[in-house]
C-alpha cells in the first residue's frame, strides 16, 4: 500500500475490522519510511448485478434505490435505520448470491417484501399498495385478508 504522506510502498497493518460498508475491511496502516498512519479500505471485487426491469432495460442493483423505497414504506413506523440497513444488505446478499448475474425486478419486489412483513406489517402493507399496483379498494382488501386469514371475520364485519 502507498502511503499518502511519502509515497512509500513499506507499510504494516495496526488494525483490520470489518466495515459498516458491505463487504469492506477497514485497514489502519503504519508507513514504516515516515512513520505516519493512515486508513485504507479494501473492498471484494464483485461483478455487477444488473437488474431486468419490468419493460426489458437493464439496470446496475442500486441498493440506495432499495433503501428509499423501504424508508418510504417505514415512515412515522417504529422501524430503525439500522433495521433499514439490515434488510438492504440482506436482499443485496440474496441477490449476490443468486447464481445468475442478472435478477428480475420483481424477484427483488418480492425480498422486500418479505423482509417488511418480517419486521413491520403496516410498513409491509404500504409497500405492497405501490409494488403491486392495486386499481381499487376491493384488490387491496383482498390482498389485506391473504395477509391475515385468521382476521377474516374482523375484516368483513
């Protein structure tokens, strides 16, 4: 590694950690000519996914795309930014880790929306009434009640 201050070449690692960035390794160095430190961060090279949209058009995963829709979903929700991060990097390593490198839309629709019925049911609801495009109220009480069969009964009264 190149140290910043001199340019030298001969440095050793102090500390390594894992970062709060996916898949990074925080580094911090020693330059051994100057004696000077400094951060570095390695990060795993991966090939992009590209995500096929509804239309056809191909698109890098924009896990900040992901990350806006599901803090739309979570507004006034008792939802933390750090539960927020979390389910992005979850569905960024599920697509990741799809053997294929390109992965449909609604493939990542769908992992958003378990991740929100898995941690808030109102946020889940809310993203689902955009993602699945609901034209009136009756396709919106049906998918309401193939949420929550055993509430069939309170739905209808």
């Amino acid at each position: 590694m190149k140290c910043q201050f001199c340019g030298s070449t001969d440095s050793r690692v102090l500390d390594s950690r894992n970062s709060l960035e996916i898949n990074s390794i925080r580094r911090r160095r020693e330059c051994l000519n100057c004696l000077k430190r400094f951060t570095t961060f390695e990060t795993i090279e991966t090939l992009p996914i590209m995500v096929i949209k509804h239309d056809g058009r191909r698109q890098q995963l924009d896990g900040d795309k992901i990350k806006r829709g599901i803090i739309r979903a979570c507004e006034k929700r008792p939802v933390s930014i750090a539960q927020i991060d979390k389910m992005v990097d979850d569905i960024q390593k599920l697509a990741q880790g799809s053997l294929d490198q390109e992965v449909e839309s609604s493939q990542i629709g769908e992992w958003v929306m378990q991740k929100l019925k898995e941690t808030d049911e109102v946020a889940y609801i809310r993203f689902a009434s955009v993602y699945r495009k609901f034209t009136d109220i009756t396709h919106f009480m049906d998918f309401i009640k193939e949420c929550k069969p055993e509430d069939k009964l309170k739905i209808n009264k």
